[in-house]
C-alpha cells in the first residue's frame, strides 16, 4: 500500500481504490461467501471483473449520475459489489436493513427517491412491490436469488446475473462511458448515504463523501496497523454505518478479506472456520456468547467446572496484564500458560476469537466483568465511540490503554471539545457532508466550522486525555430535587447480569425513578430449567414470582452501586416491572440497531408508568403487536410491580 496520501495517489474514490487492490492483490481473496457449507472465493482480481460487468449492467438499465440505487439484503458479495458498481456509474448506494418492515422501507425509497433497486431473495422483493404504489421514482428491481422468482412480470424486474450478462454483451459500446463516469469521480463525490437509526423521529439521510470514508478508513487503519493480511467476517447489517466501513472502507483501503456467513444460524460455526484477525460486535454479543459460556459450564462436570473455575482466577488477576505487556511474576505467568492450554485456548477457539488480533466493541456501554473477562482472555478487545455522522470513528482505546471505563482518545485526525452544558462535539476528516433534503438539521447539528453536536453528554479526562460518556444529553435531566437523571448509566448497569436483556428508567422532573425490564430468555430460560421451574413462554416466565425475586435483587444490587455515587444517587430504582414482552423493532419501540426509542416506549406503556409512580400493586393491560408475517395483533397481561429497596446518601457512605 502506498505511503501517499490518497488523494496524492489518486486513490479518491472506492472504484479507484479496487483498481488499485485488482492490480496489486490481484490473486489474493477479497471476498469469501459459504453457500450449501461451501466457503466460495474470490479475487481482487475477479471482484474488479463482477463489479465491471454489474456496472456495465446498470448503465443498460439507464441509471443517471446522482440516481441513488437501494439495496437490500444479507451481507453477501454480490452486494456489496452492488455498491461499488453504483458508485462506478456515478450513482449513490442507499443499503437498507434486510428486516425492515414495509413502512420503513417505503418511507426511505421515498425520501430517497430511488429509481433502482438491487434485493436480495423473493422476501425483499415481496417486501417492494407491496408498497410500490407508493414509490413514484421506482423504475426496476434487480434481484440476487431467483428461488421463487419465475412467475412474477419481469417487465420491471431483473435477474443479477442475466444483468450483469447484459452489461459484459455490451461492453463495447458502454466501456467508455462507464470510464469516463468513473474517472470523473472526486473526494467530494458521494460514496454512500446511510439511514441514521431515527431514535427520536423519522430516520435522516446521512451523506458521506468519498474523503469521508477513504480518509476515516486510512486513520483507522493506521491506528491499529491493519494491513492487506487481516480477515473480517460481515455479519452486521448492511445499512449500519460500521459494517459499511469495515466490510467496504477498510477493506479497499488495505486489501483484506471480507467474509459474508451463510446465515445468521451458521453465523456462530462460521465465525469459528474463518477464524477473523479483526472483530467488531455490540455488546449484546459478547454478552451472550458469555451467557452461554456460563450456561454450558453450570451444565458441565464437576472437575471441568474446578478446572475453569481454578484458571479463570488466574486470568482475571493477571490476564490483562500480560495482553498489555505489563511486568507478571514467573508462577502467575505459567500458571497463565498452562491454563491456556486447558482452557482458554479451548475456549477461544469455540467461540472463534483463537485469531482476533484487534477487537472492538461499541454502541453501548459493556460491563466491566464481561470486557475483562475477554481481555483476561488474551483477546485484544477494544471499545470505540463513533456514529453515522463521523463515518463511525470518533474514538479509540489505543493499546495498552484499555479501559472499561472509558471510549478512548480521538481518532486520528478527530478534534473534540466538551460544551458547556456537557455535550461532546467532535470535527473530522469523515464528518458528514449533509443530511439529504433536510438543511435545517444539517444546520442544527454541525455548525459553519465543521463541529457536530453528538447528543452525547461526557468529559474529557484531563490526566488520560481519554473520553468517558455519561449519557445522551437529552435524556439528561434532574430530579424533583434537583439531583441529576441519567438513566442510560442506571440501565447499562443493569444489562450487566445476564438475566437482564433491556432495562429502561423513568424519573426526569419526578421524585424518583421507576424501570420497566426485559428478561434475557436463553438466561433465564436455563436459570429456570435447572431450578425446576415450570413455563409456558416468555410471558410467563417473565412474571413467575421466583424470576421477579431474582430481578429485584439485581435491582437493589444496582442501587447500592449507584448510591455510592454522589452525583447520580438520585437514580437509584423506587419501583419496578419485569415487561410481558420483549422490546421490539417491528414494534417500533427499539430501532434496527437494537436502541430504545424511549419516548415511544414510555408514550406506548404509559398505563404501566402510571401504576408505577401511583403505588398500583399490578397493572392489567393491552399491547399491539406485530407478528413475523406483519400481521397485527395484541396480547392481554397483569404485571406485578414490585418496590425495590434503595440505600441512602448516609448508609452509603458507611
């Protein structure tokens, strides 16, 4: 790879930066996808060809500069050759999540305005033409598999393939022309425009530059001294602004491999085969994969249990030393040696991380037990803070500087500031050119000199020069008495035992705070087999009085814990319900990335706030729901709400 700066090599836009992979790595794998158990593979070489012949394909179709091309699917080669073909035409990829439902589709084809559309199966496809009428711009659906498809009016569809036959048929007369659109691309072209998750309202179209994401994709990679050698599996949703640049920035900036799973069920089986040097998962992963370390070890013999007990210790006391090559006496280091070989490199390779030489983790906060437990390990995991906006990289633990508290320093090239009133702003090379057809929150959220508002409220330390982030900035309020409400730190601790899948807290401007919490149903599922416990289902599991006491004491522990913080003690939990439900994205109360739309929650639930603060022992009630089919439907329940004790400033401080 050069030592240029891209825009000095030439390398300014994601088309250049595959010629450059084509002619440099050209034998060398760029992607892999597992189909029927099968890993198939392909070169930079042979990716440059299929983006070629798809682009070619698009320009018969008649796509125009500036059109913006939909895709929708799991993560698979073909797509993402999608992308990169519809930035060779001059055109702008808009990925979408594969499980939208057809109202969240509609709206973003719409605003959008797109004239194609690439999807994946007959599901996708399906999921379009029910709300075509609806899509005035709509001209042709491209589809990847053709299972199903044979007698639908192929007037308006394409199969991929038969597309991309068209495109090489026709390469003489189009070779120049799909040339000159792709010579004609810049750093400030358009390289993408990706739907911001729409906690608080309708989503926004963030668009970002070819400097953008080249330039965030260089510092990143610097940073962490990722190179053409690394593997990567892309699992994450397409439409998600990480898996965009890991599986398509960082990948054409070094020329490492991408990895599509066959399917989320193999996803497990297919991490282990490929065995990723470089790893990003949300929380919730690594904390099931936890869970379900902890399910098989209860289940586990007596003397393997001694065994993972016995060298666990020594991990968790010297582990994280020796990951950052810190000074570990002679015993602890062999006693660390042996218990690799036992059980930690037994267990790496179960749960396919024998190989991650730099892991990240971001979205949420995680639990400081379950990141060590990782790190005690020997797995170099890492937390970074990043968004849509700033082409994900704001932040980073560099190594030998990783901390569960905090995010880390400033990416490179990313200034910070903290306002005020607390809020993070940040300035960057990959800062966001706009949001597509909405100046006015373009305006309130980066100013004229290039600072974005993050919503982010957090400090910068001043000894460390590391950020720590305490909560959204507009879910910080007071309490009736003035203390500070933070409910984002309450609810991370929390999710920190494993019982504990969703926790939301209630309590800016009352006299205390109220949470409504989801159960995790593998966790508590196999709690309640191995005590005897009989249920039909998540509902009543969910309300079984020895599950409520189990909750509430987690409640109380969490209590006790925030107590001991004077700042935040306010946030302690008075009162309680376990939800007869799991939050749910089709729902509308959780975004597709899995964040909680708390107003929607607290406006949707509001009989049961009321039960909460009004001192009801139970609350009978009615929720809508939407069912895989997207039918609707509505489930009745009777939920206890329980008081949860909570410690004062004076106990606390004994």
């Amino acid at each position: 790879m050069t030592a240029a700066k891209p825009a000095e090599a030439g390398l300014t836009s994601v088309p250049a930066l595959l010629a450059r992979n084509a002619n440099d790595f050209g034998g060398k794998p760029a992607y892999r996808e597992k189909e029927l158990g099968i890993w198939q593979s392909w070169t930079w070489s042979e990716t440059k060809e299929e983006v070629e012949a798809l682009a070619l394909g698009l320009l018969t179709l008649g796509v125009n500069p500036g059109d913006h091309i939909a895709i929708i699917g799991r993560n698979r080669p073909y797509l993402y050759w999608s992308m990169v073909a519809a930035q060779s035409v001059g055109a702008v990829p808009v990925p979408l999540y594969q499980d939208a439902v057809g109202e969240e589709v509609a709206y973003v084809l719409d605003h959008c305005q797109a004239r194609f559309i690439i999807a994946g199966d007959q599901e996708q496809v399906d999921k379009v033409l029910d709300i075509q009428d609806r899509l005035d711009r709509l001209e042709h659906i491209v589809y990847l598999d053709a299972r199903g498809m044979r007698k639908y009016d192929h007037a308006k569809l394409s199969q991929f393939q038969e597309l991309q036959e068209n495109g090489r048929a026709q390469k003489e007369s189009l070779a120049a022309d799909l040339k000159a659109r792709t010579d004609a691309l810049t750093y400030d072209s358009t390289c993408v425009m990706l739907y911001t998750s729409g906690t608080t309202g309708r989503p926004k179209g963030v668009v970002l530059s070819n400097q953008n994401i080249i330039e965030t994709s260089k510092n990143s990679c610097d940073f962490d001294g990722l190179g053409a050698g690394e593997e990567v599996l892309a699992y994450l949703p397409m439409a998600w602004v990480g898996d965009f640049i890991f599986s398509i920035g960082q990948a054409y900036w070094t020329g490492f491999c991408t990895n599509c799973p066959e399917s989320a069920g193999t996803m497990m089986l297919d991490l282990r085969e490929i065995g990723p040097t470089y790893y990003f998962a949300p929380p919730r992963v690594f904390e099931t994969q936890l869970t379900n370390v902890m399910i098989r070890m209860e289940d586990a013999g007596r003397f393997k249990r001694w065994l993972f007990n016995r060298y666990m210790n020594v991990a968790k006391r010297v582990g994280p030393q020796i990951l950052d090559g810190k000074p570990v006496g002679f015993i602890d280091r062999l006693s660390y040696r042996l218990g690799d070989l036992l059980v930690f490199g037994p267990l790496k390779n179960t749960l396919g991380f024998t190989n991650v030489r730099v892991g990240y983790t971001a979205g949420e906060a995680i639990g400081p037990e379950i990141f060590e437990f990782y790190r005690s390990l020997g797995i170099n995991l890492k937390q970074l803070y990043g968004q849509t906006e700033a082409s994900v990289f704001i932040t980073q633990q560099p190594d030998n500087e990783v901390r569960a508290d905090t995010v880390g320093v400033p990416s490179p090239g990313v200034e910070l500031r903290i306002a005020d009133n607390g809020e993070v702003f940040y300035r960057s090379p990959g800062t966001f050119v706009k949001y597509f057809q909405n100046d006015e929150s373009t305006a309130d959220t980066k100013d004229s000199e290039g600072w974005v508002a993050t919503g982010d409220a957090g400090f910068i330390e001043k000894d460390t020069g590391h950020l720590r982030i305490i909560d959204r900035a507009k879910d910080v309020g007071k309490m009736a008495d003035g203390r500070l409400f933070a409910p984002k730190y309450v609810e991370n601790k929390l999710k920190f035992f494993p019982n504990i899948l969703e926790a939301v807290v209630f309590g800016n401007g009352r006299d205390s705070c109220v949470a409504f919490i989801n159960i995790d149903m593998t966790a508590v599922g196999n709690w309640a087999e191995r005590n005897n416990i009989a249920y039909g289902g998540y509902q009543e599991l969910s309300q079984h009085p020895a599950v409520l006491d189990m909750i509430q004491s987690h409640v109380e522990e969490v209590n006790a814990s925030v107590a001991a913080d004077e700042m935040l003690s306010g946030c302690q939990i008075h009162r309680f319900l376990v939800l007869h439900k799991e939050l749910d994205a089709d729902d509308g109360e959780m975004t597709r990335t899995r964040k909680v739309r708390r107003r929607i929650v607290e406006e949707k639930f509001s009989d049961l706030v009321t039960g909460l603060y009004d001192g009801s022992p139970s609350v009978s009630t009615v929720t809508e729901v939407t069912y895989e089919d997207g039918r609707k439907g509505s489930i009745s329940a009777t939920l206890d709400l329980r008081d949860a004790a909570v410690v004062s400033q004076k106990m606390a401080a004994e």
